[in-house]
C-alpha cells in the first residue's frame, strides 16, 4: 500500500501566497458588492422614494384634523375609481407613481466641487508668484514660472483643510533649479512655510529625478502619552513615537480608557548593535532629562543603572535605593569615583569577556548583564573638575564609550545647546546614536543629527518633542512618552502614578537609617 504524505508544514512563502489568495477574495468580494450596488441602484432609488412618498402620506394622514378625515377617504375613493375607469389608467398611475418614487429617492448629496473656489484659487495664485523668482530664468524659452502665469500647470495636485489652509501639494519645478544644494533647498521650504501657513509642521519630499517636490503638513504627535511597560525585547528601547509612515513597527499602548497601536522610535543597544551609545541634546525645559529617566525605567528590567546629574536638581531622586540602580551621584567627588568603578567595571568585563572565548565558553553571567551609565549635563563637573583641579570626569568616559559594546556597557548622555563646546572628544565621536529636543533651528538639529530634518522645526514644541536619529538612518520625529518627576509638586497624580508603577522595589541596606529624602519618597508613594 502507498504511503501517504506527511502534510507540509506551512512555509513562509506558503503563507504568502495565502495572504495574497486572501486579499483577492477580498478584492473580489468587493467587485462583486459595487457591481451589484450599480445593478440594483435603480431599485434600491425607487425603493428609497416609495419609502419617503408613505411619510408623507401618514404625516399628512396624522395632521389632518379628524373631522375633516371623512372628506379626503372620499376624494381619494374618487381618485382611484376615475383612475380605474379611464382607460390605461391603471398604467399610467403606476407609471406617474414610480416616477415620483424616481424623484424623491433621488440622491440628493451636493456634488463636491470640482476645484478650489475662490479664496483657495488666490491662494494657489499667490504662492506661485511667490516662487516665480526662484524657478524662473531669462535664457528659458518656455518658462514654468512667470509673472502673471497659470498656476494649473505647475501645481498638478492640491488639497486644502477645514480651515481653507494648504494640506497637500505637489510642487513641479524646472530642471535646471538646483535641487541638490541644500542651501537652495532650504529657501524654498523656508518661503513655503511662511506662504502657506505658519504654526505647522511641513514634510517635504524632494523627487529630483522627476523634478517634483511633495509638500505635506504633518499632524501633531501624541504629547500626552503616559509611561508604562512597552511590549519590546531584550536590548530594545522605545526613544519615543514618530509618524506612522516613517517605521513599519507598532506598539499596543494604554492611552486613556483606550488600547491603541503607536509607531515606536525603538534604539537597539547591546553586543550586536552599531549605536551603543546616546547623545541627547536641547535648551533648558525641552525634556532631556525625562528621556533619561524614561530610558532609566525600561533599562532597570533587565540590567543596572548607573546615573550621574550634573545639573543638582533632584530629578532622579526617585531612584535613588531602588533595585539595580547602583547610585545617584549629585556632587563632583562622587561622580569622579561613579566614573572610575564604570572604567574598572568595563575593564573587568572585557577580561572575562575575553577569558571565556579563549577556553570556549560563554561569558559569565557578572559581564552579560547590562549596565547602563547615564550623565545628565556632565559640562556642569567638568567646569568644577577645572576650578578645583580635579580630573574632568568626560576623561573617564572613554572606555566604555570604545569598549563598552563589547562589554555589554551603554552610555547616555545628555546635555545643552549652550554648553556643547564642553562635550568631550569621545563623546562626539562614540555616540552614535543622537537625538534633539525643544525648539531648535535646522542648522542645530543637522549639527547634531549630521543630517537635516525632512520636517520644518517649530518655535513653540511640547517638552519631549524633537528628532531622533539612529546611526546613518533616517530623521524621525519624536515624541518623549510623558515621564515627569513623580516627587514634583506639578506633576498630576495619574502621572505620579504611572511613574512610580514602574519604578523597582526599594531595596534598603541592613542597618541603614533612613534620610529625610527617603522618608518623602516612602510617603510619596503612600498616598500616591
């Protein structure tokens, strides 16, 4: 007897092939309703008007007072016996009362207009005056552009808001222009921002083979999602959220009383990453110090923290004694010595690191273990560190900036636009991984990106707003999930709650007495 095949397990280009069969019948399921839908149209317009005409008779029934119902059963008795007696009666009732059904059940949507009504025409007319002077030349025989020209031409799609403004252009431009100056480019984004509608974010995309530029205005990001756990692996950490069509990626979240999917800014750290370590920079206010403590509380799931504050203000005093978090240093001396035992410790880690792979065996789990070092304004010690004559702490950052991929070592630093200069060498070079928060100008984020935002920055920018850029990748846009201080009076209690939710059991040493700032946070997150 034969055997029989085993069934085959269902491969991936198996299960493309089933999604694509899927979407036909999909497809096709959809022809065959809208070829119906024209079919019965004429029935389902008479059906719609008998429907109307019986409203209005019982209306007109219900209205009539009944003394006088008597009369109008023997107007309509006589009607309908006139309308037997005639000859072809009968027809031409059914016939006068199917076009009356025709008429009422008729669609009486008002057809969108066919293009921009007057005020959107000037509009249109005026912001292609306006480029005349940038996509024109003398020695053009046909020019696109010129004064008191047709702007149909040279603006082949547009769409405009709720409010009358510029929502979507399609912008063509000669070929001559020179389009892969960025100095060029930035004119004529500059002069777009200003004529079609200032207060909003615009994308432009440049097609130079085409010679088409694509100008579309961005919806505000989310600037009110709250921290939680985020649905991410080992060695994944969520910067924040960007637009939808700049990531393939998702991420359920909690938002209010609602579940919705958010596309994530997620950076990957650890031995198999090219962008180990972080740069954050912005003005005072812009919200680098919530990303640290938002990166802080996803690194304490998995490995240890390390956190060195520059600026003296407290901000991450809710960390301080909790699990994994190695220390809180505030003052120069203790982040001299925080940074001396992160050398060591790296040091110590490539060793063993190096020790295992010569006899064969996997590291040891004291050097698998993520550690995570973060400063927040170290320029602050470094200009203790020169008064007092102390070594700069930023000098100690250089083994685990070059050596700490391989050590399982990330460094964050954070720091502001007035003291860059005081950033040191190894801290430019080694962290590759950048972002850029509060209101910035593009020669700022480019200077810190390496590259320009394909976006228009904005003045005025919620606290966590602002660019990411992972290693040679793309600009993104990005919003910091909302993680203020929990011990701040001025943060709400669903924020003071969300925060403390995440943070790690407090962990007290045997036969240590508690402080004043300890007993505060007991009782903070008592009552919250």
């Amino acid at each position: 007897m034969a055997r029989r095949p085993l069934p085959r397990i269902l491969s991936k280009d198996s299960a493309q092939i089933a999604r694509m069969q899927l979407a036909r019948s999909r497809e096709l399921a959809r022809t065959a309703a809208d070829s119906a839908t024209d079919v019965l149209h004429p029935l389902i317009t008479v059906t719609r008007g008998l429907r109307l005409l019986a409203s209005a008779g019982r209306r007109r029934w219900t209205d009539t007072p009944k003394d006088k119902r008597g009369p109008l059963l023997f107007l309509v008795a006589s009607v309908i016996l006139v309308v037997v007696l005639v000859p072809y009666g009968p027809l031409l009732a059914v016939i006068t009362l199917m076009s009356a059904a025709g008429w009422q059940g008729r669609d009486r949507t008002p057809p969108a207009p066919e293009g921009p009504d007057e005020s959107q025409t000037e509009r249109l007319q005026t912001l292609y005056e306006a480029l005349v002077p940038y996509f024109s030349s003398p020695e053009d025989p046909a020019p696109l552009y010129t004064h008191g020209g047709e702007w149909g031409k040279a603006f082949p799609a547009h769409e405009f808001d709720d409010a009358g403004r510029i929502g979507h252009l399609v912008i063509r431009y000669p070929a001559y222009f020179p389009d892969g100056e960025h100095d060029a480019r930035a004119r004529i984004e500059q002069l777009l921002t200003a004529k079609a509608g200032r207060g909003r974010e615009y994308h432009f995309a440049w097609a130079a083979e085409g010679n088409q530029l694509t100008v579309t205005v961005l919806p505000p990001l989310p600037a009110d999602i709250p921290a939680q756990h985020f649905v991410t692996a080992p060695g994944e950490t969520v910067l924040g959220f960007t637009d939808a069509s700049e990531v393939q990626r998702t991420l359920p979240l909690s938002y209010g009383e609602e579940q919705i999917d958010v596309p994530p800014v997620v950076w990957r750290t650890g031995v198999r990453s090219t962008e180990p370590h972080l740069l954050a920079m912005g003005h005072p206010g812009s919200g680098t110090s919530t990303l640290l403590r938002s990166i802080a509380l996803q690194a304490l799931r998995y490995g240890d923290v390390l956190i060195v504050d520059g600026g003296g203000t407290g901000e991450y005093a809710c960390l301080t004694g909790r699990d994994g978090v190695l220390a809180v240093e505030c003052t120069l001396p203790g982040a001299l010595a925080s940074m001396e035992w992160a050398a060591q410790e790296t040091e110590r880690r490539l060793i063993a690191v190096n020790l295992a792979r010569q006899a064969g065996d996997p590291p040891p789990a004291n050097a698998r273990r993520p550690l995570w070092i973060m400063l927040d304004r170290p320029s602050v010690f470094t200009h203790l560190a020169g008064a007092d004559g102390h070594k700069d702490p930023q000098t100690l950052l250089q083994v685990p900036l070059r050596h700490g991929r391989a050590a399982n070592v990330t460094v964050v630093v954070a720091e502001q636009f007035d003291s860059a200069e005081a950033l040191g060498d190894a801290v430019r070079q080694h962290t590759r991984a950048r972002v850029v928060l509060g209101p910035a100008t593009p020669r700022q984020v480019e200077a810190v990106l390496g590259a320009p935002p394909h976006t228009t920055p904005l003045g005025h920018v919620p606290p966590g707003r602002g660019y990411a850029r992972l290693g040679v990748g793309p600009v993104h846009r990005l919003q910091v999930p909302r993680t203020p201080d929990p011990y701040d009076d001025a943060t709400s209690d669903a924020d003071r709650q969300a925060v403390l939710e995440l943070l790690p059991a407090r962990a007290t040493a045997v036969g240590a007495q508690p402080t004043e700032l300890t007993k505060q946070a007991v009782s903070a997150e008592a009552t919250g």
